[in-house]
C-alpha cells in the first residue's frame, strides 16, 4: 500500500496557515481535491493557488469552525463539487486566552473550548453522512499538551480542549468503525506555525503560579529545534491513506521526543 490518494476528497479545517496549510498540499500532491476551510480565506488563497499550481484541485470555504451552520454549509460545498468526501483533517485551533485558572473568564474558557473542541466534533458529525457511503479516514490534530505534558502554565482551557479532542477521537473511532470510517488523533508538540497570534497571555498574572522546572539543556532531544508543518502534513498524509489501513483510534505524537522531557 502507498499514500496514494488519487481521486479522494480532502476536508481540512484550518487550512489557511500551518499545519493546516502545509497537510492541504501534501494531500493535494497525492491525488486528493482539497477544500480549505479557514475563516482567514486570503490566507486559504495561498494554499489554493500552490495547490493548483502543482495541478491539484482545492475550493475555499470562507468558515468559522465555531458556527455550526457554516460548517455544515461547508461540507455541502465540498460534497456539491465533487459529490464524495474521503478524509476529514479536523485541524483549527487556537491557544486563546492564557492566564491563571482563578482570572480566566468564563467567556474566555467557552470561546477556546468552542473553537478547538466543539468544532471538531462539529466537523466530523457533519461529515459522516458522507464518509459512510465507502468508508474513509479521520484525522484530528491535538496536542502533546493536555495529554502528555501539563506544564503549560495559564493554558488550562487549550489543554482541557486538547485532552477533550482525545476522547472524542476514540469514541469516535469504535462508534464509526462499522462503516469503515477510521479516526485517529495526532498530538504535535512544538512546530513552527502562527498559532501564537491567537495566544492572549497575561504574562505579569502567570507570574503567580509558574513553578520552576529544570530542564536537560534545550527541550527539543531529537532534532534540538522545533518541528516542521511539513513533518506533520507527511504524517497526516499516512494517515489518510491506505497505508494506515489498520490504524484506528490511535494516537499519533509527533514532537521529536519533546513530551518524553
């Protein structure tokens, strides 16, 4: 079996920047139609247009993952270009607010709960319809944070939505296997990606419960800088493909031994 995904249909949320955008393109390269779900669309542009300079096909899905509706129009939009859905890539997050448990608001734990978790859901409820028709693969990006690591001090939210998109994944993926709908979670620690503009820090507040931790020197083991979206898009690309035919309600870390520390 090889990552071939010639002719398959490709949903990716978050699709404008990152790890979003770099898993887009390599889904395109292997054969896949893409639609780029992203509020950001001049961003998703960009994809498109490296999508379709390599030959592939993408559409654009101007979407807030936080609106139900929007989603679903979304993998209507996709389902009406090319009457098939394959692989849902359930990727957009943010960090959100990061402050002590006792200042964050509870508007702020919604908005990051609702951006990371309940769209995932979101996304994959709406696809399933869809994916039952022939079977077809899940992939959603988590976190090493919330599951393997809980020293990111002022991220109780994000890392509460992390360890949230775990269990949905594996709920999922016994509920869905009957169909041949295969779900897995990949938990990336440190990548170069934009994720920090959607950070909101209360640097002077986190002062008040940061413990001291000794590290060996760096924190990256294995490549001693952070991870590439690229790294990861090959990762997702397995993922989607028969090659991980045998995988399912798996999780997937992918941090260069980072969590390990």
């Amino acid at each position: 079996m090889s990552g071939n995904l010639h002719n398959k249909v490709a949903i990716v949320t978050g699709a404008g920047s990152g790890i979003g955008k770099a898993a887009a393109i390599q889904l395109a390269k292997a054969g896949a139609h893409v639609g780029l779900v992203d509020l950001k669309e001049e961003q998703a542009e960009k994809a498109k247009q490296e999508i379709e300079a390599a030959g592939g096909q993408a559409i654009i899905t101007d979407t807030d993952v936080s609106d139900p509706k929007r989603v679903e129009e979304s993998v209507q939009e996709v389902i009406e270009k090319w009457g098939r859905l394959d692989i849902v890539f359930a990727n957009a997050g943010i960090n959100g607010k990061v402050a002590p448990i006792e200042d964050l608001e509870p508007e702020d734990w919604d908005q990051t709960l609702t951006t990371n978790l309940k769209s995932t859901f979101m996304t994959v409820k709406y696809a399933i319809p869809h994916l039952k028709k022939q079977g077809g693969s899940v992939i959603i990006t988590s976190s090493i944070n919330g599951n393997r690591t809980f020293s990111g001090f002022g991220m109780s939210a994000y890392s509460s939505s992390k360890a949230g998109q775990m269990a949905f994944g594996k709920m999922a993926a016994l509920e869905l296997a009957k169909y041949h709908i295969r779900v897995n979670i990949i938990c990336p620690g440190a990548i170069q990606t934009n994720i920090g503009k959607n950070t909101f820090p209360e640097k002077k507040a986190l002062e008040k419960i940061k413990i001291p931790v000794e590290y060996p020197e760096g924190n990256q083991p294995l490549e001693h800088h952070a991870g590439q979206p690229e790294q990861v898009a090959e990762l997702v690309q397995f993922l989607a493909s028969d090659a991980s035919s045998h995988i399912t309600g798996t999780e997937i870390f992918i941090d260069g031994a980072e969590s390990l520390l």
